[in-house]
C-alpha cells in the first residue's frame, strides 16, 4: 500500500511497497511477476517459473515460453534452441552400426 493525497491505495500487480507511509510503489524486474498486489518488499517479486518469462518491469504475471526455445527460471526473454539437423545426421552417419566388424 502506498499514500497518495491522504488515501492508503493499494499497489498494482508488479508492484510493492516496501515500507509504511510510502508515497510510491516500486517496481519488480523483468524475469518477476507479483500478481497479488500485496508484496510488501523486493522478495514480494517472484522468479518466472521454467517455461515463462518476463520481459519488463512490473509484470502482474509472466507469459509462456514460445516454441524451440528456452526459458530458464527467472528469464526476461526465450532463447532460441538451436538444433543443427545437419551436423547431428553426419554424426549419426559415421557411426558404426552395431554388430559389424570393421
């Protein structure tokens, strides 16, 4: 909660206050989300979980990772996953088949 001309508000999703009497609420990261208006310090902003992310500031909830691509815990943007098609056939190609004595 937070002070504005005499009111006790509530602070927005994303957002915290982190002492009695503020007249501002702060902002959590990217790569958080704190979706119950009700976190009264920094640790009130939670990590995106795995498979989510957070790409700015004040996020009431973190969106889901998008195809081919990684999302740590806590990540403000998805990484692409590259998979090289080719190199893994040429691997795959110069293996031995099992059983075979050459």
């Amino acid at each position: 909660y937070y002070l504005r001309s005499g009111k006790c508000l509530m602070c927005q999703e994303g957002q915290y206050s982190d002492h009695w009497g503020a007249t501002s609420c702060l902002t959590c990261p990217a790569g958080t989300y704190e979706p119950d208006k009700t976190a009264t310090s920094y640790a009130g902003c939670i990590l995106c979980p795995v498979g989510s992310f957070s790409p700015v500031p004040g996020r009431g909830s973190c969106e889901l990772c998008h195809p081919y691509h990684s999302c740590p815990h806590g990540a403000i943007q998805p990484q692409v996953v590259v998979h090289d098609l080719a190199s893994t056939l040429r691997k795959e190609a110069v293996q031995p088949i099992k059983g075979e004595n050459h």
